[in-house]
C-alpha cells in the first residue's frame, strides 16, 4: 500500500471484501459472531466505518527531527498530519464500547459474510469512482524505487459512497461555495445487526500540490431504516455515530418516534467523552423538519466531536455519539 494513497487505497479494497465475502457460509457453526473479520492498520478510520476491527500502530515519532526528504513518508501529503492524529484512534475504539439506553453494546465490529439472521451482509458500493493522486518524489514513499514511481503522478480510485448493513446510498451535496476546491468526501455508512446502532464516516483526499489533503464537507442526507425490535430494546431510534467533517447531515428515520417531543431533545458527546458529557443541541444547530427527520449542522457536530480533544495540536476528525430522545 502507497501510504500518500492509504485512503482511497483501504476503502477500495475493504469495500470489495465485504462485497465478495457477503454471501459466504458462517466460518463458525452455531456462533453469534461470523470469524471472518476484516481488520488494518493502514487506516483506522476506514477500517472503523466499514465495521471492522482497527489495527493502529502502537507510537509514533512526533517530536523528532525528521529530514524534510522524509516529510510527505512521515507525515503525509502537505494538511495530513499523520503524526497529529492519535484522537481518532481513540475514537475508533470509544465507539465500539457505545452501549444504548439498556447498558448494552451496540457497536461492536463484525464480520464478513452470512449473518446471525441468516441473511448475506449487505454490501453496497457507488458507480462513482472518486479519483486520489500524488506526484511522488523518491523519499515519499518506501516503495518508490521498485515500483519506479519517483517523479510521477499515481492515481488511484474507490467508490464515492459505501454503505454496509441494509442501508441506502446516502446523497453527498457540495456546498455553493468552492471552499471544498471541487472535492466531495468519501462517505460511507454502516448499520450494525439488528439495527441498534448506525455510523456516518465522512473522508478526507489527497490530490497533488497545491492542494494536498483535503476534508471535504458536504452536505450528506441518510436514510436509517427501522431497527428490530430487540435490537432497540425498547427505545425508540437507534444509536448514531458520526465521524469527520460536514457541512450538515440530514438523518431520515423510517420509523417516526411515537413521542415527537420527547425525540427533538437532542444530545451529542465526543465519542471518547466521559458517558456524562452530552450537550444539547438546539435549533438552529439541530432542528426536526418533521417526526422522522433531523438536520444537524456540520459545526456544531465538529465542535461536540472534539470537546474531550487530548492534545491542543491534534487534528483528528471529530467523531460525536448522538441520543435522540
């Protein structure tokens, strides 16, 4: 894996695993949990959003005196600041724990193929094929020198939208203004088994200087379908992730709350914030249009999503868990 590309790379790859391996047999008999896990360590954030389990690296080398030959192999495409994005792993790992109103996990990773209902994994991946680069100079990469790559632009490809669990494709709108620099995000979107829980990922890009990496926001519409009614445990919606940047998320729940006053209080957290730390989000920055749909806007989203930040120069996306009601 070319580490400027891991992105587009691990989205890619991950994506069509989880399609091919959708209709295969449960590898244990008689088991709650499929074996067929799909974990990495290239990036933890597409890993966490398809449902899989991450794989991070143990340390880094923040502080050091690093050649700047070595910088973009170290650090990233110019904007990345790989060494600057501990936050997200925690993140990552935060939301696998989220438990819903009954004290129960609702969030935890699972695997390819036939699930506990019986039924295929739903595997769904866009037409669209979003397009990354970088121009490679010889110490951007370890694989630069056998692949003959110095001095050239590599491009490489991956659906725009993702969706695993039995969702729709969610709509991506760029906003009016170009503050995206045409770009939209890789967004993917994953329900867990039963419904209980669902996470929204938005996804940065990488495109050749001046531009380097980008996270995009845009304006990103999602329709939860109905949860069993196990899987909910007596509440009303299910639990809601998101992670990275937006401009705003519009969530559709197929089914209405039968108690529409008590479902517009709106609450979000850090996901590596302590149980207690919701704040309430009210108009305009979380409004129902209707009983069944809530528009969330993008800032207040970013700024819940980092409010148990580590570190003043950390730049991990922001990732908040929402209770609705």
């Amino acid at each position: 894996m070319v580490k400027s590309l891991s992105v587009v790379e691990v989205i890619d790859r991950q994506s069509k695993l989880y399609s091919v391996a959708s209709s295969l047999p449960r590898a244990v008999p008689d088991s709650d949990t499929p074996a067929r896990f799909i974990g990495g360590s290239g990036e933890h954030l597409v890993t966490a959003a398809l449902g899989g389990v991450i794989q991070p690296m143990d340390s880094n080398v923040r502080g050091l005196t690093i050649n700047p030959a070595f910088e973009v192999y170290v650090n990233g495409p110019p904007g990345r600041g790989r060494q600057h994005r501990e936050d997200e792993i925690e993140r990552c790992t935060a939301w696998t724990t989220t438990t819903d109103a009954a004290g129960r996990q609702v969030a935890t990773p699972f695997g390819a193929g036939v699930q506990a209902d019986g039924k295929p994994d739903s595997v769904v991946m866009d037409s669209e094929i979003l397009w990354d680069a970088w121009h490679f100079s010889l110490c951007d990469d370890a694989c630069t020198i056998h692949t003959h790559i110095i001095n050239k632009t590599v491009s490489n490809g991956a659906p725009a939208r993702v969706t695993r669990g039995g969702l729709e494709l969610p709509t991506v709108t760029l906003p009016s203004d170009d503050s995206n620099k045409g770009l939209a995000p890789f967004v993917i979107a994953t329900r867990y088994p039963g419904g209980a829980a669902v996470l929204l990922t938005a996804l940065g890009r990488t495109q050749p200087d001046p531009i380097g990496w980008v996270e995009p926001k845009a304006h990103v519409n999602l329709t939860v379908p109905a949860a069993s009614a196990s899987a909910l445990s007596g509440a009303e919606l299910p639990v809601v992730g998101i992670l990275g940047r937006f401009a705003s998320v519009t969530l559709h729940f197929a089914a209405a709350p039968t108690n529409a006053d008590q479902a517009r209080e709106v609450k979000a957290r850090d996901m590596v914030g302590e149980p207690s730390s919701f704040e309430r989000l009210a108009a305009p920055e979380a409004v129902w249009l209707d009983a069944a749909t809530l528009r969330l806007d993008g800032a207040a989203l970013a700024r819940a999503g980092t409010a148990a930040k580590s570190r003043a120069d950390d730049v991990s996306a922001p990732g908040v868990v929402l209770q609705l009601g």
